[in-house]
C-alpha cells in the first residue's frame, strides 16, 4: 500500500490580523513583568501585594492571558519602580518594564 504525503504549507493567516496582534501583546506584556519581577527578586506574592492584586491575576499576566492597559501598565510600573517603554511593533522587545534613575 503506498502513501502519499502532503506537505504542510501555512495558511494565509495574516500577520497584521486583530486577534494574533492581541495575543502578541499579552505574550509581550507577560514577558516584559515576569523580567522585571525576577530582576527585583520578588516572588509572584510580594508584587500581589505591593499592587493589591491576587496572585492568580499576576499569573494570570505573566502566562499571557491578559491584556495590556494603560490602567494597569502604571499600576504594575509603580510597584516595580519603574517606568512602561513601549516600541512599535509586537515582537518580544516592543514591551519592557525600565528602572528608574537613580
């Protein structure tokens, strides 16, 4: 019996599509608190508290399943002592969490 074997092309998902741009900027915001969170040495709990959030919701962030506000950019940068860059574009660096001068 011969088989035959398609190859597997991707579809024409646009990269500039709503969704796929949102799920980025989760990803990007999650990775950008996690990052700062360790460089400070602080557990999920400690930065629950200095923000009132639970630890779930932090979690919650840092998996990516939530998005960026500005809300809650200022929030986060304020208990991590640090300011909100922002670049253009949804790649992994378009996101980070900077400390403030000393």
């Amino acid at each position: 019996m011969a088989g035959q074997h398609s190859r597997w092309t991707p579809s024409d998902a646009r990269t500039d599509d709503p969704e796929r741009i949102a799920i980025r900027e989760a990803l990007v915001f999650g990775k950008a608190l996690y990052d700062r969170r360790t460089a400070l040495g602080l557990s999920v709990a400690d930065l629950a508290e200095r923000t009132g959030m639970q630890e779930d919701d932090i979690e919650c962030i840092e998996e990516g399943g939530t998005a960026p506000t500005i809300e809650l950019l200022r929030s986060l940068a304020a208990a991590l002592d640090a300011d909100v860059r922002l670049t253009p574009g949804h790649d992994l660096d378009s996101l980070w969490f900077e400390a403030h001068a000393a």
